[in-house]
C-alpha cells in the first residue's frame, strides 16, 4: 500500500510537535495533525529539567531555548504556620550540561518549536484536521481525517505516534484502557502578570496548609503561577474571580498587583495507559501517562517518550535495525513513566492533605526525612541496556562541558557514543576496532579531555551510550567491551564483523 509518509504524529501539543522535529532532524517523513486551527496561547506546563533542555540541544535548540527560559534557583515547602519543612537550592549547571531545572512561559516554548518544523523539510504540521478514525493492516496505519475545509480524506503511513492528550481519541479507538494510581483532585490554576510586589519569596514553594493547599511559582519576566486546591462548598465561578483570587492567596495576587491570563479549574489525575503500543500505533505523552504536577515531570516525561522512541523509528526506518528494537519503547517507558505517578500521587496526598492531623504527621516525616521531597531519578524499564546488574545500565548519561565551552552531544550528535580509554579501545581485537571506525552510527570518542568526565561518572574506562543519552553499558576489560558492543542492534559492519568473530567467555556483566 501507498504511504503519504512514514509517521502520522496525532496532537500538535508541544510532545507532538517535539516528536515531528525530531522525527525531521532524524530525515523520517511526517505529517502531524492537530484539531485546533491556532497554537493555544495559555500556558500548561511550566517547567523542564535538564534532560529535556539537553533534547532540545539535540537539535540545535538548546541557547534558544536557554534565551527563552529562567533557572529554578530554589523550592522550598511551608506547612500551615509559615515554616520551612525542607528546602532545595536548585540553579546551579547539572549533570546535563545545563540548568537542572528551569521555568518557561509555554506559548513561547511551543513557538520555538512549531518554528523549527516549519524549517525542516521532512515534516509538516497541518492545523485544523482533526482525526475521525484508525485502522491498522499488516505494516501500515490507515488515518481518516477531516480537514480544515471540511472534506474528509485518509492519510497512510507505516507507524502513528498517539501525542493527543489526556482524553486521546487515539487511545479510546484502539480501547486501551488505563490504571488509576492515585485520586481525582480539584485545583484552581492562577496564570498571570504580577507587578509591584516581590510576591512569596522563592521560585517554586509548595503552600502545604491544610485549610487550602496551594503552589507558587515564580515565571520568566513579571509571571507568576498560583494553584489553589478546591474544596467542597466553593463557588467556581467565584473563586476564579479577581477578589476570589485575592481571597484564596491571602492577598498575594489582588486586583491592584495582578494582571491574570486566565484562572482555570483543573483536575489532578495519576493514571498510565495499560498498553503503550497497539501494532504499528505508538501512544506518547498524556495519551499514556497523567501526574499530579507535584515534580513537574509530566511534560518532561511526554518529551522522553518521543526522545525514546524517535531514534529507534529512524534505524527501523533505514533498514539499519530489527522491527523488535521498537517493543523497547513500551517496556523502558512505561516503568520509568510509572515511577513520576506513583511519585507525584504520594507527594499529592501529602501536600494537599485538609486533615490537621495528617498534616501535623506530613510536617513530622517530612522533617526526619528531608530527601523523601524530591526523589531520584529512576532506571529505564527492561529493554536494549545491561541493567539491573550493570548498576548504570539504563540510566541517564552526564554530558561533559568542555574546557573551550563545547558540550559532548554537540561532538557526538544523534548516534551511539562508545568513551573509552585509549588503552582499553587498543585493546579490543582488530577487526572490530575497524568495524567501529567504518559504522556511522556509532561515534568513538578516547580523548581523555572529552570522555574523562563521563567515565569517572560511569566508574568505568569504557561506556556506550546510547542516541537518548541513556547508558547501555558500561565495561571494564577488552572481552565486557566486545560482548557490549554485541548488544548494539545495528546492521552495518560491525555486525558483520560481529558475526566473523565469535563471543569470547567474559560477560559484561561486572564482578
């Protein structure tokens, strides 16, 4: 069957458009669709992490978006009486190569990228087409649309990635049901200008009073954001009003200081799609995870989805790997994905408890476990990596500054990094240290000056990376480094080569 393009991308949200422009750097060709005939001019989501800086970077985006966001220089939580529970300095450089956590005013986020997929040529957003229907063949996706005009047409492609949101029309046709993992909350979210007033001190501060939970959040420029949890017997229609918003944070936002886009009553929901992948269909974003906002990494978590996925569609797409590497998708994503929820939803219960007595226990834990606030980062579920027994395997890579300012992906671009020292590279046999100098998709990389960091932060003198910046592995001899490279899914020469010499008796595994 004929195909209009290789992927269909369903919802222009900033994890759909994310997935087209990446999609054009990788040279697959797309078409996404999107319901709304206008890019929506309010803000959702408000902050990124340094990961997600460091996928914008992938595409040569990471100074404007640097340009286009502030740095979260602190978070802090308050229970009831005003003190300080635990608090966090976070505006210092991270691991990354960037800000660890940053804050951004969405409209302008989703304009920086709606305009680099309009300069890509493999890719296209189309405005105002809204999907009617789906229906799957043997290897390609069939997409029934209705148009801006009116007239309904069908777009083919060989894959669709589902980015349409948390009531995903996608999702629903294919009857992908979802797992509750937390409660349904009621929040008033409060976007807008603040002038005059320095507001609460602090960038983001959780408000953990029980007779109204609240969030403040300091934004680019004048904005400021304020959440307040709804309880029973509130008026909605007055609590959005100018005096409702004065009332509810304690004379914080009044008419005089604060100049509000809009006041908006949200519901708070931890769910996770059941099955993330239906044949050739793809579910990203919202439409396969929702959190409560409490670590801000419900966007976060969408654009890893598409960061995740996007590379692997690229080598299936050339012929360069197996059909098989796309089951990883589900089953690293999903477990990482469930992670924030259950995280999010625990924190949830806690800072929007309206029990005295609950928040009086909150208060107490909170104090004897301070670290219990902002939790680590997880692994990557089972799929194309050496964890659980190479304790890095399927955990996210640091990126090296160089001395002359030069961060290590602008070196490596979207392949597979093999860093290691000079003498365990020697050491690999010939043929195989030739077929890595002839694969295109994996760069080597022995300078100390551009690995040492990275090595010293894996504990190894060899890692391979992979093109999301996720570790595959890591190893210590010659004989871990040939058998990690046997796990690389690539279908060029070092294959072939991989193939003429057989596996020696040492495993990658580390004892």
């Amino acid at each position: 069957m004929s195909q209009d393009c290789e992927v269909i991308v369903v919802g222009g949200g900033p994890v759909g458009v994310m997935a087209l422009a990446l999609l054009g750097h990788a040279g697959v060709r797309a078409v996404g669709i999107e319901r709304e005939p206008e890019m929506w001019r309010q803000a959702r989501a408000v902050h990124f992490d340094g990961e997600t800086v460091r996928s914008f970077q992938a595409m040569g985006l990471g100074e404007e978006l640097s340009a286009r966001v502030k740095p979260m220089c602190d978070y802090r939580m308050e229970n009831e009486a005003g003190e300080t529970l635990v608090s966090h300095a976070t505006g210092q450089m991270g691991p990354q190569g960037w800000h660890s956590e940053v804050l951004f005013h969405q409209p302008e986020v989703d304009g920086l990228l709606r305009a680099e997929v309009a300069r890509l040529d493999d890719v296209e957003l189309r405005l105002g087409t809204t999907l009617l229907d789906i229906e799957q063949g043997d290897d390609s996706v069939r997409c029934t649309v209705r148009t801006p005009e009116g007239t309904t047409r069908t777009l083919t492609a060989r894959w669709v990635i589902a980015c349409d949101g948390g009531t995903s029309t996608v999702r629903r046709t294919l009857g992908v049901s979802g797992e509750n993992l937390g409660t349904d909350d009621p929040w008033l979210v409060v976007d807008g200008h603040l002038r005059g007033t320095a507001g609460i001190e602090g960038d983001m501060v959780f408000l953990g009073r029980h007779t109204r939970p609240a969030l403040w959040i300091r934004l680019p420029g004048d904005r400021v954001r304020m959440e307040f949890k709804v309880l029973p017997g509130d008026d909605p229609e007055e609590i959005g009003t100018p005096e409702g918003i004065a009332r509810l944070s304690r004379g914080v936002l009044t008419p005089q200081n604060f100049e509000p886009d809009r006041s908006v009553i949200y519901t708070f929901r931890a769910r996770l799609a059941t099955s993330w992948r239906v044949g050739n269909v793809f579910l990203a974003g919202d439409a396969a995870h929702l959190a409560p906002p409490l670590f801000g990494q419900g966007l976060c978590a969408g654009l890893r989805d598409v960061a995740n996925l996007v590379w692997k569609l690229r080598l299936v797409s050339r012929g360069s790997a197996p059909e098989s590497l796309l089951d990883t998708y589900e089953s690293e994503r999903r477990d990482h994905a469930r992670y924030w929820v259950e995280q999010a939803a625990t924190m949830a219960g806690l800072v929007q408890t309206t029990d005295p007595v609950m928040a009086a226990r909150r208060d107490a834990h909170i104090r004897a476990n301070p670290a219990d606030s902002y939790p680590p980062a997880p692994a990557l579920g089972p799929g194309l990596h050496t964890g659980p027994a190479d304790p890095h395997g399927g955990r996210l890579s640091m990126q090296p500054v160089l001395p002359d300012g030069t961060r290590l992906d602008d070196l490596v671009g979207r392949r597979f990094l093999l860093a290691a020292t000079p003498e365990l590279h020697a050491g690999l046999p010939d043929p195989v240290r030739e077929a890595l100098a002839e694969e295109p998709e994996v760069a080597v990389l022995t300078s100390p000056q551009h690995v040492g960091q990275l090595l010293t932060s894996v504990e190894a003198p060899a890692v391979l990376v992979r093109p999301d910046r996720y570790v595959l592995g890591t190893a210590h001899t010659p004989e871990q480094l040939e058998a990690l490279l046997r796990l690389l899914p690539l279908a060029g020469a070092l294959a072939s080569r991989r193939e003429m010499s057989p596996p020696r008796q040492e495993t990658t595994a580390r004892h």
